[in-house]
C-alpha cells in the first residue's frame, strides 16, 4: 500500500497488517506481544518515520498520557552523576519501562516558566530530595487524580518513601561510639535554613525535620552520643551544602588541618561522598585511619566498597525506593508510606 507522508498508528497498522492495538502495545505495553512481532513492528515504525503515539492525543482520548514526571531537588546534571540519585532513578525506570510509560525528568531548580509542556500532561509526580523552592510544587497540576509520592522529603497529605534514617544513624554510631573517641564531630548535609559551607555556629537556625531526612539523621546520632554520656550541644557540626568532592573539600580541609588538640578523632558523615573526602584528603595529610581518624559514612555507594580502607557505612537500597514509588504512582501498591529498612557494614574506616 502506499503510505501518506505523515503516517499515523492505523495507518502504519494496516500496512502491516496487523491490528492498532498490536502498534500500541509495541510502544506502550511490550509485554503483551511477542518479541519478535514487537521488533517487527518497531522496525517497520522506525523504517517509515512514524515515532509512535502522540501523548497529548493519547490524554485527550484516554485521560492518560503513560508519563511519569519526576521532579528532583538538583539539576538534572548533578542527579545523573549522583550515585544515589542515579540508582533512584533506576529504580524508577525499571518499573516505568516493564509498564510501558515514559520517564520525565524534571528539576526542581527550573523556573517553573520553563518546565517543558509534556509536564501538565503527566499522570503522576515523584518528588525526590530537598526542594530548594516550594513554589514549583504549587505550580504542579495536580487534580485530585493524579497521585503524587514524595522520597527523602515530606509534603503534607501525600504519601512518603523514605529509609529508617533515625534507627540506622544511632546503629552506625552506637557501634562507632563503642570505641570511645577523644573529639567526635559530626558533618551534616544541607542541614541549615541559610546556606552555609562551613562550621555550624551555636546561633545557625536548622532547616525543621519535616523539610529534610538530615534531621533525622542527626537525631540518630545524637540519640547515641546521650546513650554514651556526650552532651550533643558539645559535638562540633559542620554543614556541607552539596554532596560534591569539590564543595566537600574546602569544608573537610578545614576540620583536617585544624591543631592536632581540636581535629576530631572521629567523623560521623551524612553521605558516603562526604566520607570518602575525608578519607582522601586524611590520606594526603598523611593521616593514618582509623588510627588517627576514624570515619563513618551514609548511603552504601560501590565506590566506598571497592577502594582501600573500606568505608564503614550505612547501606540504603535506592534502586528498591525508586521501584516503590514507580509503584504507588502507576497504582501497582497502595499510596501509603513506607519506609524501607538499611544495612549497617562495618569496613575499615571504623572497624
């Protein structure tokens, strides 16, 4: 048959001779077709330029656009390259493709004047991380069918996926605190009102529990150090405003080169990436851990497994909170909270 030059799914159907449902199913429900008559048909589709079926047309028609927006606290950059967020994002997508929907990718540091259109059309929202403004979220369209799941961060009325956060810090730092350290110190992350890349003054006002797991964490730690007759108004803090090497490294190199009578002996760390900073610029000062520096870190990323001294830390499954909440929104689980246990692996930082 001759094909018009821009064809549609029914057309694209019966050239191939097959049903529209079968040219649907291709793109949108892979597992309701065979390998080889998908394959078919997406070759055919690739071959004569048809991309497959028009969202927008798709929502009008169905109510549904099979797009699942996630709106995340960095810029799409730093998430990507984020080992944490990136196994989030695995998660998601696992779920989302086996489901035949769409990922988009959000960030919350756009203006919401630039968030691309496909964003109203989306039938649910995963908010992940610590906002940096609310005022995207207001600007979310988000009728009362469109169910939306926060993770690592708490919006009022909407279910929550996060990781024992309070249980797993005291855990890490109860077995930490075992040895008892002279100078025990905490590094934080994102954890006051104002941005502050430095010492925690007395007087800093703190970001409230509700708007970051960082307080929970804190919690934890401090629950510990009380356990084992430390004040924590006595434990020095440090806050670091984004879990990079090159934003960690001014704060650390600080802690690191204070006098040999003030450095801590002990470092308790919110993420693996703040520990593992340390645990390189100790190395070049010639440090010797854990005998000079012990340390502990957050999350359980490869990174800190692989190298020499092994990172003592706590493991969090992110890939399985991103399935989760994949899950809540295509309404595969209920829209209830959860929260997800960790691991504690003790390595060589703090044996």
């Amino acid at each position: 048959m001759s094909l018009p030059r821009r064809i549609t799914l029914k057309d694209l159907a019966q050239h191939l001779g097959v049903s529209t449902a079968s040219v649907s199913n291709a793109f949108n429900r892979p597992d309701q077709l065979s390998p080889k008559l998908r394959e078919h048909i997406l070759s055919e589709a690739r071959r004569l330029g048809y991309r497959g079926p028009d969202a927008k047309a798709r929502s009008l028609r169905t109510g549904r656009s099979q797009i699942v927006a996630v709106v995340l606290a960095e810029s799409l950059t730093y998430s990507l390259n984020d080992a944490v967020a990136s196994e989030l994002l695995s998660g998601i997508a696992e779920v989302l493709d086996a489901h035949g929907h769409t990922l988009l990718l959000l960030s919350g540091r756009q203006d919401v004047s630039q968030m691309p259109g496909s964003s109203s059309i989306a039938d649910g929202f995963i908010i992940y991380g610590l906002m940096p403004s609310l005022l995207l979220l207001d600007e979310l369209p988000l009728p009362g069918q469109r169910p939306l799941v926060a993770v690592d961060f708490d919006l009022e009325g909407q279910p929550t996926v996060h990781v024992d956060d309070e249980p797993a810090c005291h855990a890490i730092a109860k077995h930490a605190l075992a040895t008892p350290p002279r100078r025990p110190a905490v590094i934080n992350l994102r954890l006051t009102k104002h941005p502050c890349n430095a010492r925690i003054a007395p007087d800093q006002e703190l970001l409230p529990a509700d708007r970051t797991i960082t307080r929970s964490r804190l919690a934890g730690f401090h629950r510990a150090f009380a356990e084992h007759g430390i004040d924590p108004a006595t434990v020095p803090m440090w806050n670091i405003e984004e879990n990079t090497f090159d934003v960690c490294a001014p704060v650390i190199a600080e802690i690191l080169d204070l006098p040999v009578e003030q450095r801590p002996d002990l470092l308790l760390c919110m993420s693996d990436r703040i520990a593992l900073t340390v645990v390189t610029l100790a190395e070049q000062r010639g440090l010797r851990i854990p005998e000079d520096l012990r340390i502990t870190g957050f999350d359980g990323i490869a990174e800190g497994q692989y190298r020499s001294p092994r990172l003592t830390t706590v493991r969090q499954d992110s890939v399985e909170k991103g399935r989760v909440a994949a899950r809540m929104i295509l309404g595969l689980e209920p829209l209830a909270s959860r929260r997800l246990a960790t691991e504690l692996l003790v390595g060589e930082t703090c044996p």
